[in-house]
C-alpha cells in the first residue's frame, strides 16, 4: 500500500476558502480508480506552527498513485491548490 498526504497552508484562510477546499478534495472519492481511501481533515488549533488542511490518500501500489496524480479529475483540484494556497507539504511512502 502507498499513502499520499499533502498539508495545506491556505494564503486566505476564511470560512469560504477552507470549504471550497475541502469540497474539490473531497470530491475526488470515487471518481478515481486507483484512489482507495481519501480523508480530509481540517485544523482545529490555529497554531503557527499548523497546516489549515491535510489529505489522506491511499493506493495499492506506485503505480495507481502515479494514475491518480495525472488522472483529469486531480487536475482541476491541482490549479485550485495553486491558487489558494500559500504552500503545500507532501509525503509519499509505501507499507508492507
């Protein structure tokens, strides 16, 4: 199995920002066959040191998360990314 996750830092952080995020990941859920699992999850303490989202993802090998990465749904959820956030950490690693 390889997990995907990326931690969001919004540029605007308001209500409208961190739902319209939300929703276009979320949305991905079933629209992608080799996307597994998706989690979204949102920040609750606001501290300086924090992300405002994180996206869990999980697939059955590299392959299917090198498929999801170019597949024509993440790609409008990537410009959306690109335009709301001020930055974006990602770690990708396999399990047994």
């Amino acid at each position: 199995m390889v997990k995907h996750i990326v931690m969001f830092k919004l540029k605007n952080r308001t209500p409208e920002t961190v739902n319209q995020l939300k929703e276009s990941l979320s949305g991905m859920e079933g629209r992608i066959e080799t996307l597994r699992h998706l989690e979204v999850g949102e920040d609750f303490k606001h501290s300086e040191r924090s992300c405002d989202l994180v996206l869990i993802t999980h697939f059955d090998n590299r392959e299917g998360l090198s498929t999801y990465s170019s597949h024509p749904v993440h790609q409008p959820v990537l410009e959306l990314v690109r335009s709301l956030c001020s930055q974006t950490w990602v770690v990708d690693f396999e399990l047994p």
